[in-house]
C-alpha cells in the first residue's frame, strides 16, 4: 500500500515525558516531508499551542484541533471550525459546575477556566502547563456561569478535569441525556473532552482528507490515547505507541517504540523508507494524483 498523508497525535506520541521534541522525531519528519508525503497533527489541544509544535516540525498543511473543531494552518483563516453555542455552553457549565472538577473553556484565542482548587497535585499540573503558548490568553473566573452570563462565548471545546472516576462517569450518562447538541469524548479516566455533536479527531482527518483527495486506506496515523482507537482503526496503517494502553494497541496495527525511546522517529523510518518519493510515483504513473 501507497501512504500518502501522516497524521500524529502530539501528547504521548511526538513529545517526550519532558515536554519535548528529540532530534530524531524532527529528521523523521523532514526525511518523510521530502518524499511529497503531507504530514499532520491531531489533536484536543487548542490550536495556537499545536502551531507552536507545528512550527517546530516544519509542518505547513492545516491542522486538526480542538478534537476536530478547528482545523487550520493559520489562525485567522480556519478551513473548518465548529462552536458549541452559547446557550448549550452556559446550560452545560451550570450542570457540570455542582460537581467538583477544573472546567476550561478552550477557544483557538483564548481559555476561560473556573478557580476550583485541584487536590491532585498532577492533575492541576496539567491543567494550568497545557503547553499553549505564552501569547494565548488563560483566564480564571470564580463562576464560570456568572461571566458567561455576561460574556457568552461559543467555543470549540470544553474540558474537563475530575478527581474522582465515579463523578466522570456519572457526569458522561447524565452530559448525554441531557444535550443532543454535543458529543463527549473521555480521554482517560479523569477526563472528558466536549465537543460540538459530530467532531470527533477522526472526522476532522476524514474532513481534510476529502479536502486533499486523500483516502484513510492511504493515511498512517500514530497515537496513544483512548481518543486515537477511532483513528487507528480507521487508518490504512495504524500505530499505537508502546506507551499507550492495552486496549489503545490491540486496536493498532503496528506497535513502536514509546515516546521516551523515539518510537514516532523508529516507526516513520522503519516503514518509510520503503516507499518511493510521491512524485515519482505519479511520473511512472502508479498513483493518478
């Protein structure tokens, strides 16, 4: 099979336990760019923070973000973007405000999050360090529903931080009950992604695939979370990361090496390197465009 467009997820699969990018992830990249192969990151990140990455990795083709609800390569001028409206925002922070978990709106200009204090101290580590970078507005308010009264926004996404399984669960039944309007993704078993109905990571990469002509029996995709199984499955090649769960490998087709041991650089060049550049498959003519 003939892959013609890479797409990776960024926390867990391109970045190390310290928040950065090896040298061999960045060559991996540049050899496979070389060969006309687009290349992408998706992601529940806000988009100014995995333009930070992009830029890092010299990654110019539109990104998917927000879990899919915005998908660009600049801010100002978005090729797909989906909002949750105002009044299913504010009702959705009412209901999940009488329970105790961190909220955070997550606009592409901007995150609004409420002041609860997190006693998982690992927890309020990854909320307040998310790697968005230092021009992307985070505010806190005392009463999230008390601003957005005043202030309505229409975001993207809305995260969710619990400390305890049992409030995820309970909020997950009661969220999907209550609002037709919205999915809810759960990455792990403290937290939740909210999305406008419809988005989801996978349907933003079939999104820019359609845009690019691209097919998913022509994507690879490597990840690691609970949110990248659909991907995976979905993928002409998937790759799990030897750090992921064990339900997130069964669902792959291939599993490399973890995020401390380059396993995006292991994989990449292992596979890569026996497929011929793009465009001189399309001068012999094996593939149409």
């Amino acid at each position: 099979m003939i892959y013609r467009l890479l797409a990776l997820n960024i926390d867990g699969t391109l970045l190390q336990s310290n928040g950065k990018i090896h040298k061999s992830t960045r060559e991996a990249i540049e050899y496979v760019q070389q060969k006309g192969i687009y290349v992408t990151l998706v992601t529940s990140r806000s988009f100014p923070s995995a333009k930070k990455v992009a830029k890092a990795l010299k990654i110019t083709a539109p990104l998917i973000t927000h879990q899919g609800a915005f998908i660009a390569n600049t801010l100002e001028k978005p090729v797909y973007v989906k909002r949750i409206n105002e009044d299913i925002t504010y009702d959705t922070i009412r209901f999940l405000e009488a329970l105790p978990c961190q909220i955070r709106l997550v606009h592409e200009q901007f995150s609004l999050a409420n002041k609860l204090k997190l006693h998982n101290q690992l927890l309020a580590k990854t909320v307040f360090t998310s790697g968005d970078p230092v021009f992307y507005s985070q505010q806190f308010v005392s009463t999230l529903s008390e601003y957005l009264h005043d202030q309505p926004v229409t975001p993207p996404k809305i995260e969710v931080y619990f400390e305890d399984e049992r409030d995820l669960n309970d909020a997950i039944q009661a969220l999907r009950k209550m609002f037709t309007e919205i999915d809810v993704i759960q990455l792990d078993s403290l937290r939740l992604d909210i999305v406008p109905a419809g988005v989801s990571k996978l349907t933003g990469l079939s999104y820019l695939g359609n845009q690019l002509g691209i097919k998913r029996s022509e994507m690879v995709y490597i990840g690691d979370g609970l949110d990248d199984i659909p991907l995976i499955e979905a993928a002409g090649l998937g790759v799990s990361m030897w750090n992921a769960d064990f339900e997130v490998k069964r669902s792959s087709d291939w599993v490399t090496r973890s995020k401390n041991e380059h396993g995006v650089a292991y994989m990449v060049k292992e596979h890569f390197r026996k497929q011929q550049p793009i465009e001189f498959l399309r001068k012999m003519k094996i593939i149409k465009n």
